[in-house]
C-alpha cells in the first residue's frame, strides 16, 4: 500500500529531491571499441571513468520548488486525437512493406498483439471501419486481402518524396543527438526509439547513416552498434533556445495575469494554462536568471546534483523536442538517455519541475512531454510538411469513418463484414520479434527474408494472386520517380 502511494505521489509532484544516478565504472572486460568512445578526439579531455567513492554520498538537488501538476485539456486533446491515426498507421507500415503493397487478413492476424487487438476483435471489420484508407477484396474463396485506397496511396507517395527531399535535415537531427551526448555516441537502439518523431526512416542505419561516413561510423560496443560523431560542426551547436532569444521570440518570465480571478486565489499567479505558487513562481524565476547551459557544451565536469546540471538537463530536452516533428515525445524515451545526457534519475519529475517550459500529460498508456512554446492551445504553432500530410491522413480517417457509420445506420447496425471470416484462430500466434519499440515490426529480418524469395515469417510463400501481381507492377510505376524508403 505504501509503495502504491509513493509512486502516485511521484507521478503528481516533481520532487525536488531528485538523486543523482551514481557514475558505474566501465568492467575490464569491454570491448576495445568501446573504450576508444571515451578518448574521442572530438572531446577536450579525456573522460575520466572511475566510480564515485563507497564513502561519498548523493546529495540532493539545491531546487526548493515542489510544484503540483497540472492537467492542460488542450494539449492532452492532441494524445487523445491521435490515437485512432497511431493504429491506421501501424497497419499503413505493415501493408507498404509487403510485396504489391496487398496483405491477406490472415497474415494480419499475427500481428494482433503488435497492434493491441484483441483476439476476439475482428480484422474485417477493423479494414471496414476506415474505408478512406483501406480497401478490402477477395481472392479465391474466403481469402481477403487489404490495400491502400488510391487517395490513400497518394499520401504514401508524397510522404515517401517529402522524407527524401529531407535527408540533409535529417542527418542534422541525428549529428546533433551525438554532439550532446557526453562521449558523442549513442547506442542505435536507442536513437531508433526517436525515429519515428524525429522522421527518419524505418532503415535509418543502411539508407542514411551508411551514406556519410565523413560524419558517423558505426561501432560495436558489448550493449551493440553504436553510432560514433567523427566531425564536430559549429554551425550546427546552435540551439533552438538561443535562436529564438536572438528572433525575440524565447519568453519564460513568469507573470500574473490581470484578468483572472484565480490571480489573488490561494497565493497563486495564473501562468498560461496553469496555476503556480508564489513562492514557485520565485523559483522557476530565479532558475530562468541563472546563465544560460548550451547542450552542446562539454559537461562532463558538472556535479550532477547542482542546478548548474538541471539547467543544462532542461536545455538538452529542450533542444530533443525542437527537432520532433510534433514538439512532443513519450517520456520513457527520455529515460534511456540518462547516462548519454548525465539526466536525473527522476526525469519525470524534472520535467513537471518547469511547467513554464514542458507540460506532461497522461493520457493514453504512456506519459507524453510536450514543449509548450510550440503549441497554441491544441494546435502547432509551425507544421512541418510531415505533420501537414499527417493531418490530412487524419481528414481522410474521419470521412471514412462517417461514412462508415452511416452505411451501419442505414443497414440498422448489420454490416455485410459481420458474416465474412477473416482468419483461423489456430494460427494466430504473435510471430513478429519484439525488439523494445512500440510499433516495430521486424522490419530488418524481413526485408533480409524478402531478397530469399521467403515471406515475412521466413517460408516459403503460396502462389501470389494475379491481382497482386498487377498491382505490383503499377506500384513500381509510382515509386520511380520517389524514393522508396
């Protein structure tokens, strides 16, 4: 009962009393490879990687607020409207990666548990529910297959020509992640966490790292491939904090808003969307007073207990959310960079900390991080051309789907899916390997199993249909002037 208390108490307050992670000492037994990373020549001194000592003890953060969290409807309305097109999407991902971009609803239902269906949640009628996106057809006797619908397929062929025409962007993103990280090399897997908000492709390693070794170069490290910086570039440690301050554009000053009752209400100050404290809003005052910590400065030597170190935390998440398509990130994906960015052990309660900066919302199974300045209300303030094409896969959803529930009024709630059976129960088993990335299929293995002339669970596949032949071939017809990434 006591832990279950603890633990609510820390999702609603950002503890002040953050302790810092102790600094483990490499083993003696790792590779050659990754004891290099810690005399990068592109840093100023050589780490020093010996553990703190038995007798030194972690002290606790010097930040005397303790600030409540405070639920923003408008920006938990963009979790909550984007669940629906996290779904569509994952099954989009898992259609354009399988041959003529045509899937059979038994091949579907093995991914059940990647999608978050249920057993008895049937696949027909899932495809039918989105009739804007997806087209369902048969083939043979009771073998039904699902594809793009042309409007659909359209959007596809522009993302694929956006994502192209934003290789060098992407490559920035990805040299910048290393130029903050204390050895400047970060594990792939964990920067394969970020791709998906970053934009970068599902093969991120074989269609755009490979192609600039005069920037990165792949090691083997005892936790895996790493991805090491081999060039530093001035132009690129410019944060987005310090642009904005040279736009005019940056403002954290914490005031209170005249025209709210609740200004004078219980010693608090209205600030945007959110109640503070007098003596928090002192606080987060005296924290924004403080010189400002760059991300891409060498802060090794900074006491991870200081606020000197929280100051620099906040600019690094700063900086992360700035290159995210939607301003936004799940907070787990933080926490795997703790050791990389010298982060608190208590990122969550970092982030609630600087309400001014970041707000956390809990809707949906993860919490999610959003940089405020990026948002007016629920909306971007700048849309990036993905996020744009985003938002129109999104219109086409809702059409389909009114569409949809207007073709179940008029048939008095009987749908003619209802009597067609999508899969065998028998075979339903989760195939698909679960590599730690919520939304990841496998995608490796399967184009490796694909250049064998095997399906994507590694057999032998049955003879294609005619229809997926043709279709195919006039998919090739698209994909020659775009890009397949």
């Amino acid at each position: 009962m006591e832990l279950g208390v603890s633990v609510g108490w820390e999702r609603r307050y950002g503890n002040a009393c953050c302790f810092s992670a102790r600094m483990i000492a490499p083993s003696s037994s790792l590779s050659l490879s990754f004891s290099n990373t810690f005399r990068n020549p592109l840093l100023s001194s050589p780490l020093l990687c010996k553990p703190f000592p038995e007798q030194e003890k972690q002290r606790k953060l010097s930040i005397a607020a303790r600030i409540e969290w405070a639920k923003d409807k408008h920006l938990d309305e963009v979790i909550q409207r984007q669940k629906k097109v996290r779904l569509v999407t994952k099954l989009k991902d898992l259609l354009v990666n399988e041959p003529g971009m045509c899937m059979s609803l038994r091949e579907l239902g093995r991914y059940r548990k990647k999608l978050g269906l249920t057993e008895t949640r049937r696949l027909v009628v899932l495809i039918r529910r989105y009739p804007a996106i997806f087209e369902l057809f048969e083939e043979g006797v009771s073998n039904y297959y699902y594809r793009l619908t042309p409007q659909a397929e359209v959007l596809f062929l522009e993302e694929q020509k956006l994502k192209a025409e934003m290789e060098n962007s992407l490559v920035c993103k990805i040299r910048k992640l290393l130029m903050m990280s204390v050895d400047k090399t970060l594990l792939m897997f964990k920067i394969s966490h970020l791709r998906r908000d970053l934009g970068l492709p599902d093969y991120f390693r074989k269609n755009l790292v490979e192609k600039y070794p005069e920037y990165f170069k792949v090691v083997e490290l005892q936790s895996g491939p790493a991805l090491e910086l081999t060039s530093w570039d001035s132009e690129l440690a410019v944060s987005a904090w310090e642009r904005n301050v040279e736009k005019g554009t940056m403002n954290t000053e914490v005031r209170v808003n005249p025209k709210s009752r609740s200004a004078n209400r219980g010693g608090r100050k209205r600030h945007g969307n959110f109640l503070l404290k007098r003596k928090d809003i002192e606080s987060i005052r005296r924290f924004h007073d403080m010189s400002y910590f760059s991300p891409y400065i060498e802060f090794a030597h900074i006491n991870p207990a200081s606020r000197e170190a929280e100051r620099h935390a906040c600019a690094v998440v700063h900086e992360i959310l700035s290159m995210t398509l939607e301003k936004r990130l799940n907070v787990d994906f933080l926490t795997h960079f703790r050791r990389d960015y010298k982060f608190s052990q208590q990122v969550h309660g970092m982030l609630v900390r600087h309400p001014e900066l970041f707000y956390v919302s809990r809707k949906g199974d993860r919490d999610s991080v959003f940089l405020r300045e990026a948002y007016r209300g629920s909306e971007l303030i700048q849309k990036e051309p993905l996020v744009v094409l985003k938002e129109k896969l999104n219109m086409l959803l809702a059409e389909g789907e009114q569409e949809f529930e207007d073709r179940r009024y008029a048939t008095g709630g009987v749908d003619e899916a209802d009597f067609v059976d999508d899969d065998d129960d028998d075979e339903d088993e989760d195939l698909s390997v679960d590599n730690g990335v919520e939304g990841d299929f496998d995608e490796e293995s399967k184009e490796q199993g694909s250049t064998l002339g095997l399906d994507s669970n590694g057999r032998t596949p049955p003879r294609r249909p005619l229809v997926i032949l043709e279709r195919e071939r006039q998919i090739a017809e698209f994909v020659s002037t775009a890009e397949r990434w």
